[in-house]
C-alpha cells in the first residue's frame, strides 16, 4: 500500500471519526509503533550482517524493506495527526 492509499484510509478515518463511530489516535500511540517498528530494523541489519546463508539474507533483505515501508507511512501519519 502506497501512500496515496494511505492517505485515502486516513481521509475515511476522519469520517468515522466525525461520525463518532471510531475512537482518535494519538500522536502517542503512532510513536510508540515507530519505536518498535525503528527496533525491527536495528534488528535486522544486525542479523543481516551475520547471515551467511544467502537465500536467509534475502528474506532478512525483504523483512527490512517492509520495515521501512511501515516507518515511512508511521512517520506520515505521526506529521499528519500533528
């Protein structure tokens, strides 16, 4: 999910919102899962640089890349709610 449709599910959250059918969230709870997410990817770059099977390292390879994604649409939200 790119961050177009991102955008679109944030434009239907305030929806729900306004209609009262969902609650807000908080700046808090979006760092919160950056901080985790941030940790995933320490993790991985260290088990990265450890790894020598090769068909392991491109997992671990895919796993970073999807870590990143998710910060990148967290660090999004956390501006967007800000």
């Amino acid at each position: 999910m790119g961050l177009r449709k991102l955008a679109e599910k944030v434009a239907d959250y305030q929806q729900r919102l306004e209609a009262g059918k969902t609650r807000t969230i908080e700046p808090e709870h979006v760092e919160k899962v950056l901080g985790k997410l941030r940790r995933k990817e320490a993790d991985l770059l260290a088990r990265i640089s450890t790894e020598t099977d090769r068909d392991e390292r491109a997992d671990l390879d895919r796993k970073l890349r999807i870590a990143r994604e998710h910060i990148t649409r967290a660090e999004w939200l956390l501006a967007e709610l800000s």
